[in-house]
C-alpha cells in the first residue's frame, strides 16, 4: 500500500535560497521542455518518445551549466511528468476531448519538485532531524508524526506554499495485507452522514456542521470591493489576489475539519461502518444543498478509507437503502419525512434521534457484511442517553469530537 506523509520544514535563510534556486532550474528546465515537445509534436504529429527525450539531458547539461547544480534523478522526474501529462492530454484530445495547452509556468505557478528513489533520506545533525537532500542541503524537518519503520522511503516531494512555507510530502511504501475484520472486535462504530449535523455515530456522538459563515461573509466583501476596482488595474489585481486568499481559506479550513474528523474514526476504532454513497447518490433527490454536503461526504468517506487503511481499522461501506426508515431494534420499516428528526418505533417502541437509529443500522449491516457478532448490547441500551451533540469548532480546535476524555492522540495533519 501506498501513502503519503506530509511534514513542515524549518530552513534557514540560506536554505529557502538553495531550495528557490532549484525549484527555478527545475521550473526553466520544464519550461525548455514543453517548448521543445510542442516543437516536436507541430512537425512530426505526434510526441518524441520518453527514452528519447531521457537521452537529451545529458547533452542540454553541456552547455545548461545551472542543470549540473541540481541532482540528476529531480531533473528526470520534472522531464517525465511533464511528458506524462503531454501524452495523457493529447490522448484526450484524439478522443474529441477540448482540451487546452499546458502553459509555459511563471514563477509563483512553479512550486514543487520531487526526489525518487534516490538523492535524499532522514537524518540526524547536531540533535536534530533533518531532510537531507543530494546537491541541496540538509534541512531541518518537524516530524510531528512518526513514519512506520517498516515503511519504504519510495520519494520526496518538497513543496513551497503561497505562504512562503515549505513542506515535505513522503511517499511510503509498506507492505502489508489489508487488516481482517477483526472477530469481536471492541470498538466499532457506525457513521451517518447527515445534512443539519455532519455526523452522527452509533456511540452517540454527533458533530456539528462546520460553520464557515465568517469566512463566507468576508469573501463576499472582498467580491463586492473587486467590482468598485477597475479591471486590470494595480489596484484590482491585489483585490484579486485577496479574493484567491479567501478562497484558499475556505478550502484549507474545511479540509482540515475533515482530516481531523477522519483521524478520529480511523485510530479510535477498529472497525468503522459508513454507508456506500455511490449508492446513495443515486437514490436520494438532488438538489443544491444537497449536492455541496454530498461532494463534502465523498471527501470524508475516501479521506476516513484511507486512513482506516493506515491505521489498520476494517473499512466497510454499506448498502444505505432505508437505514432511515428501518428502526434498528426491531427491523420494521416505516415512512420517516426528511423533517421529523426522531425515530420512533410503532412496532416496538424504540425511541432514538433519526440520525442515531441510522448509524446503528449501518453499523449491524456492516458487521453482518464481514460476518462478525456484535459484543454489545441492542441500541436501546446505549443510543438514547448519551447522545451528545459536539460542535464542529471543537473538532478543529481539539482534533477530536468528544476531546482528551476519549483520545490523547487524534490530533494531527
Ligand atoms: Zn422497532
């Protein structure tokens, strides 16, 4: 399995120099490239071939002295991918596809370059651990998080954000068999995405929408300043280099709910049931709310996959057909409208939050899904008292639902 650990670098002043330095010859080298493949692909029809292109660094390094700073196997990979994206495009436009040109890259649109293979590892200088990269230097990294030693080192990709900040994302190889549904395993969950709350689990937890109003409201002031500017001036630039800000706010805060909110799930339990929303997509009414908090639960649902994958927690998704309806006690299913917020059994008198009652439905289809038994008890003894409702505010402050109480170590990303 493959993942991918990303940290904060700390260089120096010196550092951040060496690393732009590179970051701009690899950015010039992918700008000769592209020129030359378009060259290339106007008079022969169609893109030289990769072995070809490989061959020509060698030569372009003779009389490209900068080429000779930078180490050899970076130099390869910004080649490749950019080749790579070349061909993917013009298969898409074979296909009919309208499809633009990859444009030549200006400086702040050039922010990344990798090291595979080979050229870089994980050391310790003068007490610190330090990112050591060949050519380069060795910086300065905050593993705030533990790499399994197990794991294969496969690449390193280091990265300088519009903050200026620069981060080191690994790509990790481990080799392990996906973890068996564990035979009575202790802590299960089931989770029900919701649209008031965005989630709700069989343990009586329910987490609170992120409320972004702040946010929201501040990018629509900075909208209606842009529309007094006028376009294309100094001054109507900078306000839209604001607005690209609050954009980039919104995303990163949202993200970071979600990764905190998946951490929690992926490293409390042992076993996490979700419902399958392909499935769910389909059936339930579209509309435009809906459609937002869907493309929000995707995000979550692959983000929570991949870290049960991880954290070796068993990952099931279930089918979602009427886990609302169906009372989870007794099984009887009965018409529940999107407004009544209660589950209340006329057959057997089951009494829970609508939301709660379809997380344990999804948690015993879950469990029945992989054919292991349930430890605990019916719903009735532990869904109704508990239920306690956790702002999102708080998952992003503390990293975790229901705090310190339940885990010391759900924070991070
Ligand atoms: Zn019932």
């Amino acid at each position: 399995m493959y993942y991918a650990y990303k940290y904060r670098l700390k260089p120096s002043d010196a550092h951040r120099e060496e690393l732009d330095r590179h970051r701009d010859i690899c950015r010039q080298l992918y700008n000769h490239t592209l020129y030359r493949l378009n060259e290339y692909q106007d008079k022969h029809g169609e893109l030289p071939s990769m072995t070809a292109l490989r061959s020509e660094l060698p030569d372009l390094k003779q009389w490209w002295d900068d080429l000779s700073d930078v180490y050899s196997k970076v130099l390869q990979t910004v080649v490749e991918r950019l080749f790579d994206n070349l061909k993917a495009l013009s298969a898409l436009k074979k296909n009919g596809y309208g499809v633009g040109q990859l444009k030549w890259k200006p400086p702040r649109e050039f922010r990344s370059f990798t090291y595979s293979q080979s050229g870089f590892k994980l050391d310790k200088k003068g007490g610190q651990t330090v990112l050591s990269l060949s050519k380069l230097a060795d910086i300065p990294i905050r593993l705030h998080r533990p790499i399994p030693d197990d794991a294969k080192l496969k690449q390193v990709t280091v990265k300088k954000e519009p903050t200026g900040e620069w981060f080191a994302t690994f790509g990790v190889e481990v080799d392990r068999e996906p973890p068996e549904p564990p035979e009575n395993p202790e802590k299960c969950v089931g989770i029900d995405v919701g649209i008031f709350k965005y989630a709700h689990d069989t343990d009586g937890t329910a987490v609170g929408s992120l409320d972004l109003s702040d946010e929201r409201e501040r990018l629509e002031h900075e909208q209606r300043k842009l529309s007094r500017k006028q376009r294309g001036s100094n001054n109507w630039e900078k306000q839209r280099r604001r607005i690209a800000e609050c954009h980039a706010d919104l995303r990163r805060k949202r993200r970071d709910f979600l990764h905190k909110l998946s951490n929690y799930y992926a490293r409390e339990y042992d076993f996490v049931a979700v419902e399958d929303l392909n499935v769910k997509g389909m059936m339930e009414s579209p509309s435009n709310s809906r459609n937002t908090a869907s493309a929000a639960w995707r995000t979550f649902l692959s983000l929570l996959e991949y870290k049960c994958e991880r954290e070796g927690t068993h990952f099931v998704a279930v089918n979602p057909s009427g886990t609302t309806k169906e009372c989870a006690s007794c099984g009887v299913s009965t018409e529940k409208p999107l407004w009544v917020r209660e589950h209340s059994c006329p057959a057997c008198g089951f009494e829970a939050d609508r939301d709660a009652n379809a997380a344990w439905n999804i948690l015993s289809r879950g469990l029945e899904n992989v054919g292991v038994g349930h430890s605990e008890g019916t719903p009735v003894e532990t869904a109704l008292p508990t239920d306690t409702p956790v702002s999102a505010k708080r998952v992003v402050e503390a990293g975790s639902p229901t705090l310190k109480e339940r885990t010391a170590s759900a924070v991070s990303e």
